[in-house]
C-alpha cells in the first residue's frame, strides 16, 4: 500500500483499538512537532552523555542493528516484522530461528525517558503471536498478554501498540508465546534518562543473552528441549561474538539480558565491576556492590559498569561448564572403537547427550552430540571431507593423542575474523567458545586502529530493511 494509504489504515486502526488521537499535550517536550521525516536509527543523536542536553550516548549492540523510527506528530513510530529467520551463529552453523525484521535477537529500540511511542507489530509468522512490553509502567491495555486483555495477532495481521514511556533503563521486548521465547522471540528496549546518569560513561553496551537446543541435522530450534547446546550473545556463539572495543581510561557501561531456561553467572575477567542497573532500572550508588560475576537469571537485566585501568583482551562470559561450548561437543573421554559410519539425527534424549544405551562419549555416539574426532581413526579420515568444525587454525594445532577426540581446543581465527579481533593473539578463537564474548581494553593507537577498521567495514554493508509500508 503506499504511504497515504498506510497512515489512513493506522489511523484506523489507532480508533479499534481504543488508542485516543493524538493530541498536543501528548508531544513530549523537545520533540519538534512535524509532518513525517524519514526514517531514522535512534543513534543518529549526537553521542554526549556527559552534556546534560537530553541528548544520549547511543548503546552499542554488537551484531544487532538499531530500529529505525519516524516522527509522526511528535510520536516516534516504530515497525516490528515477527517472522522466521536464518541466523548464523557462527561460521558454517545458521539456524532457522524466529526474530524480528530479519535478525535475531530483533532489532535495538532506543528511546528517551519521556517519548511516546508507537509499535506497529506485524505477524508473518505461521502461528499467531502477541508482544510484551517487560518491566513497562504502561497501560494495561497494551502489556501484550493474548487472552487476558487483547486477542493473539493472527498470521498475516497486526497490533498497534502505543504508550508514553516515564520509566528508563534497560528494558525489552519479547513475543508472550513461551515457545516463540525460546525460538528467538526478543529484542532489547534501552530507555534513556532524562537526566544522564552519573558517572557518565564512555562507552555503552547492549547483550542479549539465549539459549537454544538444536540438535545434529537439524536447523529448527527444538523449543520443548530442557537442554541446551547453543548460547550465544546478540545471536553469536564464541569464537564468533564480536569483541567490545574500548580505550583504556574509559569508563564502560555493559547492559545484559537474560531470555532463556536457565541463569548464567556472567564473569568478567580481570576487573571489578559495581551492578549499576536491574530490569527495573538505576541502582541508587549507595547500593551499588563490587563483583567481578554477577548472576543475570531468567527474564532478569543486569547493567555493569567499571573504569578499565588494565590492557588485555578481557574475556566476559557465562562461567557454567555447559555454556562454555558450543553444540555441546564433549571434550574428554577416550573413543570405544572405530565405528562403522557417521550416526547422526537421534532422538531427542540421546541427541542431548542422555543415552538411554551406552554411553555418550562412544564412537558410534559421539558423533551425534557434535564431537570432532581425532587421532587419525578410521572415522577421523572418514570425515575429513566435512566442513571446518573442528580444523584447526595454522600454528596452533595441538599434539595427538591416538583414540581420543581431538575437539578440546579448536581454534579458527581466520574464520571469524573481523576488525574487532585485529591484533588478538594467533590461536585466540578456540579459548573463546559457547557464551562468551572478550572486552578488549586497548592502548589509544590500537583503539583508533580497530575504530578505523570498522568504519571502513561499515561503508561496505548493505542498507537497512525498509519500513513495509514502502513496498506494499
Ligand atoms: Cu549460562
């Protein structure tokens, strides 16, 4: 449809569903009130947290794009596509998961403290879906629950959700469908003081972390599993996330979002850091504690903030054994005998590492659970043939011992290589696995190198999707 026609049907919709009209009162103060203007990323703001001009230090959200938005009569009126996805986890391993707009986790919604918004959803998903607003003081007619208070949005329609936003923190959103929860349905919501926050910082972080069972052969998240083989961070698995770049001296604020089965403790080597925020929002200073692990549980945010003092490249990860590895590889344990060819596609119990026979560590099971055998057996160099799961990166190979599987360290740097990891050490990407990410402390000249090397990458990237309404 075009624009004319889009802003008729919304307006029509607006009158449906009980959302009053728009009034002046309603434009929140410093918000030209203004015909349309082009849609826009939040971050567009000049980043000066520190000028106490209500202008905000845009969150950085490594691998998740900003939400465009546009001003209509003072709102900032945003789209949200649920629709199924294909997200690489990491390279060689893209799943079929459900998100937003094209990614998943969705879309980063950046807003300020004081801004009415509108969120047109959209439903291209195969079963009917709903949006919750988590932690919003918001009518109840618009917290997102079907049944309770709205009907669920059915395949091929769309909400309009709309609310002033008097709160600020970190905030987000997610689809109310448990199972939509765990096949990906979740996008960060960062809500912005009006008065910035003291200490300011100079840098600022958005993750978002999830767990997923997806088993051997298979692209579909199995979202009734209670175990889980893959965790990333904003949609990456380790070796795969993208490393904070930061400079030493700066202050660093990390927002993390737990949407999944399970708690993580989320540590962060090297420094101490004081718990700043909650999913409710600032922690008043004289409650803030030092930590250097704090537990970010299930539907939970946590904001960490710290002053590096300490060059490296500092890892920041889930410290569960399990949330340490992807696919769920197992890492010790000597291999029965050589098999007989590649089983793979089991069962869910076996495929998760509970075998009702045997035991998940043999030859003929292992394969199924993601291991890389090694050693030079039979299977070994009947699988040599398949893709890089496993190879080891040039000069960091380690010895072979014969019947053992050989996956207890698998570097591949060049393979997730990108500007945030110019300079890390040959051989980093196989201590790097599963829910982790590294927080890279760096002298000035380095940080201005690495900061050079992404806007070059970003020159390269393609355009952002545009809102439907143009192509319908
Ligand atoms: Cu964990």
């Amino acid at each position: 449809m075009i624009r004319r026609d889009f802003f008729r049907w919304l307006m029509a919709s607006s009158t449906l569903l009980g959302i009053r009209s728009l009034r002046a009162q309603d434009t929140p103060t410093g918000h030209p009130d203004h015909e349309t203007v082009e849609a826009k990323p939040a971050a567009a703001a000049p980043p000066s947290e520190q000028a106490g001009t209500g202008d905000f230090l845009p969150v950085e959200t490594p691998d998740i794009p900003k939400l465009p938005w546009r001003l209509e009569n003072g709102v900032k009126v945003f789209h949200l596509i649920a629709e199924v996805v294909k997200r690489e986890f990491k390279p060689g391993w893209s799943f079929d998961v459900w998100g937003f707009n094209g990614h998943m986790p969705g879309p980063t919604i950046e807003v300020r403290q004081g801004d009415r918004v509108r969120i047109v959803v959209e439903n291209r998903l195969p079963e009917p879906t709903s949006m919750h607003w988590h932690g919003f003081e918001i009518p109840f007619a618009m917290d997102g629950v079907p049944g309770v208070h709205q009907d669920a949005i059915p395949p091929g329609g769309k909400y309009v959700y709309e609310f002033t936003l008097h709160q600020h923190g970190t905030f987000f959103y997610h689809s109310h469908m448990a199972m939509q929860e765990m096949m990906g349905m979740i996008g960060l919501f960062i809500m912005h003081p009006k008065e910035p926050y003291q200490p300011r910082v100079d840098k600022d972080f958005g993750l978002i972390f999830q767990e997923f069972a997806i088993l051997p052969n298979n692209s579909v998240p199995n979202s009734l599993s209670m175990e889980f083989n893959w965790l990333p961070i904003n949609g990456k698995v380790g070796p795969a996330t993208t490393p904070l770049i930061v400079r030493r001296g700066d202050r660093v604020r990390i927002r993390m979002v737990n949407l999944g089965m399970d708690h993580h403790p989320i540590h962060l080597h090297g420094n101490t850091f004081y718990v700043t925020g909650t999913e409710a929002g600032r922690v008043p200073e004289a409650a803030w504690t030092p930590a250097n692990t704090v537990l970010l549980g299930v539907a939970q945010a946590r904001d960490i903030e710290f002053e590096t003092k300490y060059p490296g490249d500092w890892p920041l990860h889930c410290h569960l054994p399990h949330h340490m590895m992807n696919h769920m590889a197992s890492m010790v344990g000597p291999l029965a005998h050589a098999g007989q060819g590649l089983h793979a596609g089991m069962g869910m119990t076996e495929g998760m590492g509970m075998p009702r026979q045997g035991h998940a560590l043999s030859e003929e099971q292992g394969p199924s659970l993601g291991r890389t055998m090694g050693g030079g057996s039979d299977l070994e160099k009947r699988t040599a043939h398949l893709p890089p799961h496993g190879r080891h990166g040039a000069g960091v190979q380690p010895p072979r011992v014969p019947g053992y599987p050989q996956d207890m360290f698998m570097a591949d740097d060049e393979a997730v290589a990108k500007p945030e990891t110019q300079g890390l050490r040959t051989g980093w990407s196989g201590g790097i696995q599963g829910m982790m990410t590294l927080v890279r402390v760096l002298e000035p000249d380095q940080y201005e190198k690495i900061k050079a090397l992404q806007a070059q990458a970003a020159k390269g990237k393609p355009k952002r999707r545009t809102p439907p309404h143009h192509h319908e």
